[in-house]
C-alpha cells in the first residue's frame, strides 16, 4: 500500500462519508467525476489565461472542490466546509457583470476558438454545462438538495462563457460566428 493507492476500489466500488460502499458508476459517483474533470480543465484554462482572470479561476476550483465534498459527504453534519450558498452564485454574477461591460454586444451566436485561453474556457463552459445536467438529474431525484448548487453550475457556464469573450476582446481577436 502506498500514500497514493490503496487498491480499495478495485472491484468496482468506492466509499463516501455516511454511505456503504457504492457502485463507481452510481449517478452520485459520476457527478462527482464530472467535477474533477471541470476542475482538471480549469487547471488548464489557468495557465492561458490573462493574468487579471487566474484568481477568478483558482476561486471557481475551490468552489468546485466544495460542491464535491458536499456530495460526496451524506451526512451534513460532517461537512468542514461551507455549502455552496447565493453569496457564491453572486460573486459569479459580479464576475459576469465586471468582465462584459466592455465587451461588443453579442447579436449572433459565437463558434468556440480564437486564442488558447478562450478555446478552453469555451470546452469548460460546454463541460460545465454537461456537469449541470447531471446535477439537476440528482437534485430532481431528491440525491442532493442544495438548489444553490444548481443555481452556481448554470451560472458557472455564463461566467466562462464571458471569460472566453474577454479573453479573446483583450487580445482584439474577433469572434467568429457560424453560418447555416
């Protein structure tokens, strides 16, 4: 045994605080998976973007790393961390609010690309949004009951969706929008 194995999930099974061991592919196991993927591309996404967006960033990966501990913790009363709550999704919305004011009115859709930063920043908000879906399967079938967490992820989308119009506006990329 290792400080980086312990061979407990090799059949299939993993643990969570207050649950018995539960099957890796439960819905509860995958959103959670789902959140270490959005977090691991938001480690990307850190290193291309401007400087002024890398605490914006590193703020999103700890509230992720928090909705995590939430599902990942049954029993409440064990959490050492706070619930994602409307202050969070609030500070999103400033983000929102502060990075597109001096962005071009968007009148089309927009293809995702133009630099590296943007480029990622749309593959997190199009995985964020995969994310949401799994949580509002769990939240509708009474498995996680913070609504706020579904009210941050759909946010979440908004504010990497900006961040990746921003990113691409500072560097006077034009966006590129599709044709049908």
């Amino acid at each position: 045994m290792s400080d980086y194995y312990t061979g407990n999930g090799d059949d299939g099974y993993t643990n969570l605080i207050g649950l018995n061991r539960i099957p890796k592919d439960n819905p509860l196991i995958d959103a959670i998976g789902e959140l270490d993927m959005l977090n691991s591309i938001l480690g990307v996404v850190k290193i291309y973007v401007e400087d002024s967006n890398k605490d914006i960033i590193y703020r999103l990966q700890n509230d992720l790393f928090r909705i995590g501990a939430e599902l990942a913790i049954r029993n409440k009363s064990n959490m050492k961390t706070n619930r994602i709550s409307k202050e969070d999704t609030d500070y999103i919305e400033r983000q929102i609010d502060e990075l597109s004011k001096d962005l071009p009115k968007l009148t089309k859709f927009v293809l995702p690309g133009g630099c590296e930063a943007s480029a990622y920043l749309h593959l997190a908000r199009a995985y964020a949004r995969t994310l949401e879906r799994k949580l509002v399967r769990l939240y509708n079938s009474s498995i996680i009951d913070n609504k706020s967490i579904l009210s941050y992820i759909n946010r979440l989308s908004s504010l990497l969706f900006v961040m990746a119009l921003y990113e691409n506006y500072k560097r006077g990329i034009t966006e590129s929008n599709p044709s049908y």
